[in-house]
C-alpha cells in the first residue's frame, strides 16, 4: 500500500493478486444489525471471496457474559480460529459486507490473541462484487492447526476500569456509535437501553473513517481526530454499541502510529444497559 494509506488495510487487487497463495488465509466477517437486513451467512453461501472461511462473531464469542458477541477467552478463540484453518503465523485478510465496518473487529481480535500479520479488506464483498471479481460458492474445508495465542490483556477495558476512567477523567474516550445516539437523540437498537454518552466521551461515528467502504487516507484520518478533539499524544479507550465498531477507531489510531488504546469491550451494550453508570445527554 502507499505511504498515505493505513499499513493495515490491503486494496482488492492485492488481495486478487494473491488469490490461492497457501501463506493467506481469508476470513469472511461480516455481522448486520437486525435493521440492516442482510444475513452474512446467506451472503456467504450465496458467493465468497474465493478460500475465505466464514467467520462468525456471534458464536466466536463469550456466550457466558450475557452481552453481544464478547472476546472469547483465549483459550476458546484459539481452539474457533484454528479449527478454521488459520494459524498465528499465517497472513490473514479479514472482510465484511460494506467494508470497513465489522471487520476491524476480527483484526483487532486476532492480533490482541497473537496474530501479526493481519489486514482488513478495502471496500468488502460489496466493493469486491461491484468490481466484478472472482467469487465462489465452494465452502473450503480447512485442515485443522493450532493457533498458538498469545493474548494482550492490556488491550481490553473491562467495566471496573471503565468506571474509574469516566471518574478520573484520565483516559479520553472515543465513541464510534452514531450522533444521535451519543447525544440521546434517537433510541437506541437494543430494547430497554438508555441512550446518551459516558461523561467526558467524544463522539467519532465509526462512518466518518471510510467513503463508499474504503478506508480514508492517513492525512484525512489524523484530521476527523483533530477536529472531534481528541489528542494523539495521549491514551484513548475506544466503545460503541457492543465493542464491534470501536474497532474501526482503534484501527484508524494503530494506522496513525497510536499504540497506546484499549477497546471497552462491553461498551454501550454494557454501559447504557446498567442502572448504575452515569449517562450524560443533550449537545453541550
């Protein structure tokens, strides 16, 4: 990729280029809001990247936390990911349907568990398919390996934590859901959900990092930061609805060279679903 494009996000002809390369493994990731309407398994079955496995993050998942699609343990991640034919070592291309949108999620899952070398696809399937590139019906049949983790806690707030960085202010917080929802102006997706933001969070809506699907240049990134008033010389926790497009903000920060950003997991889904957090709204 050019120098004024994220280092880890891969355009569609490099990714066609290397179609059948065994060192690549594909991982199909797309995940709709019921709103949406699209089923990403049909959408699979019905045509694929060819040699993409599909990658479910409803049931890769902590199914034990009681919130939407949680980070597994390490231990069931690795066993999930290996069963998918996909190790460590290899070089991983993760796609969704839109592009940039569910798939940072499995790039941060996977490099928090150990993986490297791992990209997101610029402008999805649906980039993929209006491009007019190969697709296949063919299920691939991976031989099982392991997936050897090695897992940076590090890299996710839990609620304790959350709480006390709302507290103490010492963290900023980025918020990828929509305005509306940040400022208590529409409901939110989830029954019985208050809507609003934590004291002291900035709104980033996760559809201002991408155009048409495609991940927007370095230049253009450092400037949505800029002008949401966050600061790159200090640490950010990344949130949304369930902890699926914070990811997006966090890639935009590790594309900026920011290393220093958890993700809060549980994130609004959490949060707003408690009667004992604090919840600002209305547009200071």
């Amino acid at each position: 990729m050019t120098n004024n494009k994220s280092a880890f996000v891969v355009s569609a002809d490099w990714l066609q280029e290397r179609l059948g390369d065994p060192a690549i493994r594909i991982l199909d990731a797309a995940w709709y809001l019921p709103a949406q309407n699209r089923n990403p398994k049909a959408e699979y079955d019905a045509g694929h990247i060819p040699g993409a496995v599909f990658f479910d993050q409803d049931v890769i998942a902590d199914h034990t936390s009681g919130l939407p699609h949680t980070l597994p343990s390490p231990e069931a991640f690795a066993s999930a990911v290996g069963a998918l034919g996909v190790s460590e070592k290899d070089t991983i291309v993760v796609y969704d349907g839109p592009g940039i949108m569910t798939a940072p999620r499995v790039w941060w899952m996977l490099r928090i568990m150990g993986a490297r070398n791992v990209y997101v696809l610029d402008g999805g399937m649906d980039g993929w398919n209006t491009e007019g590139r190969p697709v296949s019906t063919e299920v691939p049949s991976p031989k099982p390996v392991t997936f050897n983790v090695n897992f940076n806690p590090a890299a996710v707030t839990s609620f304790a934590r959350m709480t006390e960085i709302v507290a103490d202010g010492s963290i900023q917080i980025a918020d990828a859901r929509g305005a509306g929802r940040f400022y208590g102006e529409e409901p939110e997706p989830r029954a019985g959900m208050r809507s609003g933001h934590m004291p002291g969070a900035y709104s980033l809506p996760s559809g201002t990092f991408s155009e048409n699907g495609k991940f927007k240049d370095l230049a253009t990134l450092r400037q949505t930061f800029a002008d949401a008033g966050v600061d790159l010389s200090k640490p950010v926790v990344t949130t949304c609805g369930s902890g699926v497009t914070a990811a997006i903000i966090t890639l935009a920060l590790q594309s900026l060279g920011h290393t220093n950003n958890t993700l809060y997991d549980g994130s609004w889904s959490e949060w707003g679903g408690r009667a004992d957090t604090t919840i600002v709204t209305g547009r200071e």
